[in-house]
C-alpha cells in the first residue's frame, strides 16, 4: 500500500502528475485545483493505491483531509474513484462536507456522474460520517478567478484536455468553455467553472 509519495515533478497537467522517486515516475491522478509545483520541483501527495483486475491506479491530495474525505466517499455504494476525484474537483472539502451534512443535493448534483439518487444515498450514507473528517474548518469556499480578460489560449487547451479525459464530449467541452470563459483567471478555476456548468446542464 502506498500512504504518501515524495519526489519531483517531471510532468503535470491539471489532473495528473508524474512524480519520479528514486528514478521510476509514478502517475498519480490529482483533483482540479490541486496546488501541484512547477516541473523539476519537489512535491509530497497523501495517496489512495485503488486496486482493480486490469489496474492499480494512485490518486494523489496535498492535505490529510482531502485524502480522507477521497476514501468516505467511495464508502458510498456506486462512488468509484473518478467519480470521488470529480467531486474534489467541483468543490473544496469543506463545502462537500456541509453538502452531505445539511442535505444539500443541489450542491451534491453539481458535480459531473451525481445525479439526484446518488446525492440522496451521499446524504443517506454518510451524513453521520462526515463530520469526523479532520482539517477541513477555514477553508475558502469561493471559485476564485476574478479577472475580466478571457484566459490566455494555454489555460483554454489545458481545460479542454482535462475535460476531454474526464470523459467529455468535443461538444459538451465546448459548449461548457464558451458558457464558462469570461471571469475564469486560471486553468483550475475555469475548469471548476465547466465543470459545475456540466453538472447543472446533465443534473
């Protein structure tokens, strides 16, 4: 099993990252927004080892809090894994928690595979769960990007691959860019806006 992994970036995008430790890259699939180093730094991931038939694959949380709150969720019956990392990449921790907590479903059915009866068995399953999920109090719970400019063509493409990986259409992709394009400052607060645009349209 491995709990944590410490190396340097050789490469990154907005959700992946090959760490190489000790000379072998490890791919570990990280949240949108993730607060990942630029290439050739160190970085350090509480990591979650999901094992399969056919793969073993590492998804990576820069805090104790989000890996914990990674692995309640797919405590869930029908929450696998990308659907936990799509939820991390919608929304910050805290605001799942209180989601799930209060019964929130509109909030819940805002991220991208969460329809209305996954978001009532979140709530049913894990309302008395999520409370004890460590580090998640102060968090800022605000979308960021609050320039006026339109993103610059690299923060546009860097998206668009990420939501094509995510599963997307080329024309879900760019109906979610072109609703979504003004007021987004950085490639991760554009592709939390896509992505709750995505969910509000599929919900």
């Amino acid at each position: 099993m491995i709990a944590r992994l410490t190396g340097t970036v050789l490469e990154r995008t907005t959700t992946a990252v090959v760490v190489d430790v000790a000379g072998v890259g490890y791919l570990v699939h990280v949240a949108a927004g993730a607060e990942v180093p630029p290439r050739g730094e160190e970085v350090s991931f509480h990591t979650s080892l999901q094992v399969r038939e056919d793969a073993m694959t590492l998804y990576g949380f820069t805090s104790a809090a989000e890996l914990t709150l990674f692995e309640l969720l797919l405590t869930s019956s029908g929450v696998g894994p990308r659907l936990g990392l799509a939820a991390l990449s919608t929304h910050r921790p805290d605001v799942l928690r209180t989601a799930i907590a209060g019964g929130d479903e509109d909030t819940l059915t805002a991220v991208p595979g969460i329809g209305r009866k996954v978001a009532q068995r979140l709530v049913l399953e894990l309302k008395d769960k999520v409370g004890s999920v460590p580090g998640a109090a102060g968090l800022d719970t605000g979308a960021g990007g609050t320039g006026t400019a339109g993103p610059a063509p690299a923060v546009e493409e860097e998206v668009r691959d990420a939501l094509l990986g995510l599963g997307y259409s080329a024309a879900e992709v760019t109906a979610a860019l072109q609703a979504t394009g003004e007021g987004a400052g950085d490639a991760a607060a554009r592709l939390r806006a896509a992505l709750r645009h995505l969910g509000g349209t599929a919900a």
